[in-house]
C-alpha cells in the first residue's frame, strides 16, 4: 500500500513562510500530476498547486506570487513553498498523486495544518 507522507506544517505569524513536502511510501509508477488542496473548516477541499510531470504548474489565484509548487521525481516528492502567509492561508493542506498504470488511480496525504495568526 502506497502512502503519502507529508511534512512542514506549523504555525506562523502572517508575512511569514511554511515549506511543506509530501513523499511516496514506496514506488507508485507513473505519476502524471502533484497537487496540493486545502481545506479549511467549513469550506470545502480547495485545489491550491498543481505541476504535471513536464512541470507545467498551476495555481489558485489567490495563491498566485506567493506560493511556488515543485516536484523531485526521482524521490517521488512534492514540495509547496509558502510565503507572505496570511490568515486566510489557513487550513489542512494535503497532497494528492495522480497516477496512471492501466487506470487512473489518487493517492492522498494524511493532512498538515497551517495556521497563520498574529
């Protein structure tokens, strides 16, 4: 059984920086696209960053200039590079793996909690 691994949440105070990072428990073969998502409470899971495995990335907007997504293939490893945090950053943010062998399958992580507050 695959799992994901995620680390690098914690506390900050606003204006502050997080890195957070997610690896694969063991091989999980082709994996067509890293993500992360957040989910604050009474909100809905929300995508945050996404890069394919040509590292093309997208982003929330309202993360746009202040978070930066990559992923090391070779350690099957996302990485999320948080700063300029503020309030409204927090949340449990998990990393999803989309992979492809014969079918689509999603791996996710256990969850990390962000909490920005002064």
């Amino acid at each position: 059984q695959v799992q994901l691994v995620e680390s690098g949440g914690g506390s900050v105070q606003p204006g502050g920086s997080l890195r957070l990072s997610c690896a694969a428990s063991r091989s999980t073969g082709y994996i067509a696209v890293m993500a992360w998502y957040r989910q604050a409470p009474g909100n809905e899971r929300e995508l945050v960053a996404r890069i394919s495995n040509a590292g093309t990335t997208n982003y929330a907007d309202s993360v746009k200039g202040r978070f930066t997504i990559s992923r090391d293939n070779a350690k099957m490893t996302v990485f999320l590079q948080m700063n300029n945090l503020k309030p409204e950053d927090t949340a449990v943010y998990y990393c999803n793996f989309v992979t492809w062998a014969t079918m689509r399958t999603d791996y996710w992580g256990q969850g990390t909690q962000v909490t920005v507050s002064s």
